[in-house]
C-alpha cells in the first residue's frame, strides 16, 4: 500500500528551492537558446566576421569590396542594357 508521501516523492522539499536537476536543465536549456539565437543571428556573425578580416587580411576585404561593387555594376548595366534593346 502506498502511502500521500509515495506518491508525491518531492512532498519534503521546499518549492521554492527546486530540484538540483531542474536547475542544471534550466541552465542546459539556457546555454542552448542562446547558441541557437547567436546561429539564427546573421547580421551580427556577418559583422564579426568583416571585423575579423579587417583585423587579420585588410587587402582581402578590399579585394571582396571591389568584387562585389564590380558584381553589381555589371548587374545594373545588364538590366540597363537589356531593357533598351
């Protein structure tokens, strides 16, 4: 026969004082939220990583900008042209 205290095997413990395994899955839980928004977060691993590049390899960066200045240059002129003939 069971008795109220089997069936309720955290009845001696404080409620406001939880468990130490909640506490350790709350803090997992909360470590993994914020990998997951710093993954979803774009922007700001784009600007750490231009960040890091100035820092490291400056001629890159400017070599990155130009190409990519050049790509849509020569975007815009295709359109440019296009829509004229």
């Amino acid at each position: 026969m069971t008795t109220e205290k089997d069936a309720r095997p955290n009845a001696d413990q404080s409620k406001a004082t939880p468990p130490v395994d909640v506490k350790l899955a709350r803090a997992e839980l909360a470590e993994t939220l914020d990998a997951i928004e710093y993954k979803l977060n774009v922007p700001k691993r784009t600007a750490e990583k231009v960040e890091r590049l100035r820092k490291e390899n400056p001629l890159a960066l400017v070599a990155i900008a130009v190409t990519a200045a050049a790509a849509v240059a020569g975007a815009v002129w295709l359109i440019v042209r296009g829509t004229r003939k």
